[in-house]
C-alpha cells in the first residue's frame, strides 16, 4: 500500500505527456465581481493535482467549471479532449465527482447506491454488480455491502461517495474538500486509496482543499488567492523559492523593529499578525545578531523552515485566513 505522495517521474518526463485537464485563459464572474481572472494551468496523466486556497480564491468555481455544474465566463476547459461547456456529457463520462457536500443515501445500503449510481450511467445486470464489488473491495467495504450506510462511520460513508464517483471507472476523479469531518484515521486512509488509484489505474485526481498537510501530499498544485493563480509546482519546488528559514519575532513596537532591522541588515521584513516576519537563509544565526543588536526589543522568536503557507505570504503579502468568500464561493 502506497502511503507516501511521490511525484510519479521526473518533472521534464512529466511534460512530454498530453495533459488530461487543460485550461486556458478561464475567466468566470459573478455579476461584477470576478471570482477567476484568466486562469491557466494543465494536469498530467496519473497526477494527484491540488489546488489550495483559502474562501474567496475561486478554487470552488473552478471545481464547478470543471464537474460541468458551471459554464465559465470567458477562456476554455477540456478533459481529456472535450470542451467542459460545449461538450459536458462526453466530459461526464469520463470524470467522477466527490462534492464536499453528502450525495449518498443513508437509508440505503452500500450496493443499493451504487446501484443507483451505476444505472446513470447505463450500466445494468452482471456487469454492475461486478463493478459494485470490485469498487466495494477497493474501498474496504466488500464485507458492509448489505448494510445501511445509517450504520456507517464518518470516514465508511466518504469511501462510499468514493466508490460512487468511480463505479464508471472514470480517468479524472474531482474531489472537493474530500476530507472535511474525517478524523485522522480516515484522513490518512482515504490518502493511501487516492495514491493507489493513481498507481495502479492512472487516474488523475483533482482536489481542492484548504488544508497544508493535504496540499503537501499532492504530486503538484495550484495556490489561489482572488481568482488568481499566485504559485504552481510541486510542493518542494514552491517552498524552496523561499531561500532560507522563515523568523518571526514577537516585540511591542514592530512596526519600528521592522523598519530598523531592514536599514541595519539590508533585509527584507514584513509585519503579520503583530510579528515582525524575514526569510533569511540560516536564522537561527541571524537572529542571535538581532537580539545583541537590539537588546530587550525582541520578547521571543521563532525559527522555522518554510510551509506552503509561506509561499503564500511571500507571493501575496498577506496571511492564508486573511480573506474571506463572497457569495459562499471559496
């Protein structure tokens, strides 16, 4: 069972393949405001793609633009070769969806929603229910087909919705925020499923999801802020541009300490959340001349080596939780 998240091959490798998902230029408003600003981005074959951002990024338009609930405003989306809007019934054919949302039927069992599922999309007879169990077994619920999904933990009921989204056997799997109410048992074992699907059946995932830990597990991604992609690469990529540890120093005045230790040093600096906030490449020395430099300014520190997050201050100048959605958007 795969547990770590591995870029499949090299990146220059990566590229000579034909993308699966490509977007161009992808524009969408709601009324004036414009909650996507000229999108562009393609997914590979077997790649788990992330795109991460906090309420208000646009990264849930995005997702409806692609699972075809959405016509874009402007640009162009294809899967696997069709066009999202002009072409949506061959696109949902080849793409399953997870919605954030609960979409299975609890006072049904495990076999009769996907069931169901399966009829939708003209399967019927043996081969359903071949394909009921052959995704039941995937997920770990063979044993539970019968049962109630009423009866099922938090974590059981999102491997339903799972083996529902790829009882078609999909070569796109779009998954919004697919891990919100599981504990971390089921976090973690929903992740080990997703790299295996990658592995074994070269399906390529798309999931948005306004967690770190969850970006970091992702073979590439997407960092949105206001309908803009502000970073794109592998997450090793994208904090490696940060050159060095990230110093956050706690004092009364940091507005002061910061303009005072930029003229002294010749370094950059930045006040978030009443902290005083540098990127400097060995801090841990660095900070021992700031505090012999500025005696008694500098109540505590902390040193730390670069997070998406940072990437995400680095190229926005504000904090993730800084912005908020708008019209429920995110």
């Amino acid at each position: 069972m795969v547990t770590t998240a591995q870029t499949i091959v090299p990146a220059d490798v990566d590229r000579q393949r034909t993308p699966i998902i490509q977007i161009e230029q992808l524009w969408h408003r709601y009324g004036q405001r414009e909650a996507l600003r000229g999108i562009s981005l393609d997914v590979l074959p077997g790649e788990i793609f992330g795109l991460l951002g906090p309420n208000g990024s646009g990264k849930t338009t995005l997702f409806r633009i692609l699972s075809t609930l959405m016509l874009p405003t402007g640009g162009q989306a294809l899967i696997s070769g069709f066009d999202v809007a002009r072409q949506a019934d061959e696109v949902r054919r080849r793409i399953g969806v997870v919605f954030q949302e609960q979409s299975i039927d609890v006072k049904l069992t495990a076999a009769e929603n996907l069931w169901h599922q399966g009829h939708l999309y003209g399967l019927r007879g043996s081969l359903l229910r071949d394909r009921i169990r052959e995704m039941l077994g995937r997920v770990g619920l063979e044993d539970r087909a019968k049962e109630k999904v009423e009866t099922f933990s938090g974590g059981m009921q999102r491997r339903v919705e799972l083996a529902k989204g790829l009882i078609h056997r999909p070569g796109v799997l779009l998954l919004d925020e697919p891990t919100t109410g599981l504990d971390p048992g089921a976090r973690r074992d929903l992740w080990q499923y997703l790299h295996e699907l990658r592995f074994q059946q070269g399906v390529s995932v798309i999931i948005t999801t306004h967690l770190m830990e969850e970006a970091e597990r992702c073979d590439r991604l997407a960092i949105l802020n206001l309908g803009e992609i502000v970073a794109l690469g592998t997450p090793a990529q994208l904090r490696s541009e940060i050159g060095g540890d990230v110093i956050l120093l706690e004092t009364a005045q940091p507005t002061s300490l910061a303009a005072a230790i930029q003229e002294k040093f010749k370094v950059a600096t930045t006040v978030l959340g009443g902290k005083v906030r540098i990127e400097r490449k060995d801090g841990h020395r660095f900070v021992t001349d700031v505090v012999e430099t500025f005696p008694g300014e500098v109540q505590s520190i902390y040193v730390s080596k670069p997070t998406l997050e940072d990437v995400f201050i680095h190229r926005t100048g504000h904090r993730f939780w800084t912005e908020t959605g708008n019209g429920g958007d995110s």
